[in-house]
C-alpha cells in the first residue's frame, strides 16, 4: 500500500459519521473512497453530503473491489465479527471499533485457512 490508504466506511449509524468519519477524512493519508451500510437511503446520504464517490449496501460488494485497501467497522457489535472475518478473508485491511471481537469455531477456521 503506497501513498494514502483507500478506506471503506462500514456503518453510517450515529458513532460512523459523528467520530470515525470526520477524523478519516482529515487524516492525510487516508482517502475515504466508499460508504457501506445497511440503509440504503441513509448511506447514499451520507456518500453525497461528505463527497464520497461509492455507496455499497453490503460488506460483500466491496470485497472483490481491488481499489479499497482497507475498511473501517463501524457496526453494531454482533455484526463486528461476520464482517471482519469476510473482509479479512478478501484481503482488505480492517479496523473496527469496539471491545474484544468474539469469533465463532467456523469463523477461526475460516482465518486459519485464509492466513496461513
């Protein structure tokens, strides 16, 4: 990853664009290039008032996109662990907020097959 890392925002709820989004987007080497959520009339809001080229519905279709280094989980917390499990799984980077994820015999195995 060289230059500004490509970021992902999933999760456009209250904590996404009133702390994580802000600061990603004030941080010089990072680029916000797409927002992921849920709502769909929520996140293409979100994309639109902070400039942000990509609205995806799903974690799962930004996942073969090969211009999104990283992605950042902002999400309700028993979705934290699904989600980080396929975005790491597709090779993208994640940082997520939150305590300590839990992940499920299926999920640690899947990580164990994909990280080796």
């Amino acid at each position: 990853m060289g230059g500004k890392v490509r970021l992902a925002l999933v999760g456009c709820g209250f904590m996404g664009q009133a702390v994580h989004l802000p600061n990603f987007l004030k941080a010089r080497g990072c680029e916000v290039v797409a927002v992921c959520e849920l709502r769909e009339k929520l996140g293409r809001a979100v994309a639109e008032r902070y400039r942000i080229p990509r609205y995806y519905r799903s974690h799962r279709d930004l996942m073969d996109a090969s211009d999104i280094d990283a992605a950042a989980v902002i999400t309700a917390d028993d979705l934290h662990a699904p989600i980080t499990v396929d975005l790491l799984s597709s090779g993208k980077h994640v940082l997520r907020s939150g305590g300590a994820l839990k992940l499920s015999s299926t999920a640690m195995l899947k990580d164990e097959k994909n990280f080796k």
